[in-house]
C-alpha cells in the first residue's frame, strides 16, 4: 500500500516506477502512472466496499448508501484516510455494482487467457 511504501520513498530506500491506478495518487503527486510511463491499459486499484445480503430492500440499501456517504463526506475522515494514502471515491449502489461487473469480467478474462487452474 502506499502508506507502507511512503516512508521508504520519502527516505530514499526506494524509487517509484510508477502508480497503478488510473490517475495520480494524491499521496505520491509526482509519481507518475504506468499508464503516463509508456503501458497505456495498465490498472490495478484495490478497493473497499459494503456489501449487503442479496434481497435486501432498496429502502435499506438506499439509506446504507446516504448514511455512508455522509460519513466518508465528513473533513475528519477524509483526513484519517489520507494519512493512510488512501483516496475516498463515494459511489451509488449502480457505480459499485458497475465496478464489480468491470473486475469481474477483466480479471476473469486475465485468469482465462493465462491458463490459470484452480488448486
């Protein structure tokens, strides 16, 4: 994670090749992506979400989904997450599920092509 790696960067201990995600990480502003640095494509992020047990009522997700919002919209958590290096992007239950479905099919395209099996 980039909280782990900073110090060491900051320290000189190490070199940054580049940043997996599609942008650039506000913890690391001048270290570019993989992307800039010549391998267009190229994204690993990892991320958190809240799930809910499948029949939930829209009713509870909805207000799940507002109650959290407002919550990683507060100025104290989004800086007790930036000291971690991490970056709060809030979304809707569609724009997650939409995610889901995105890492779903790539990284099981990725599985498939590079022959991986079960074990």
């Amino acid at each position: 994670s980039l909280a782990v790696v900073k110090p060491q960067l900051q320290a000189g201990r190490l070199h940054a090749v580049g940043v997996t995600g599609p942008r650039r990480a506000a913890a690391l502003p001048n270290v570019a992506t993989i992307a800039e640095s010549g391998l267009p494509g190229y994204e690993i992020v990892g991320w958190h979400g809240i799930f809910a047990p499948a029949g939930t009522s829209r009713e509870i997700v909805d207000r799940l989904s507002n109650t959290i919002g407002k919550i990683l919209g507060a100025a104290d958590i989004r800086e007790l997450w930036n000291t971690q290096a991490m970056e709060i992007f809030p979304s809707t239950p569609e724009q997650f599920a939409a995610r889901l479905r995105f890492d779903y099919d790539r990284y099981g395209k990725l599985i498939k092509d590079a022959g991986i099996k079960l074990q």
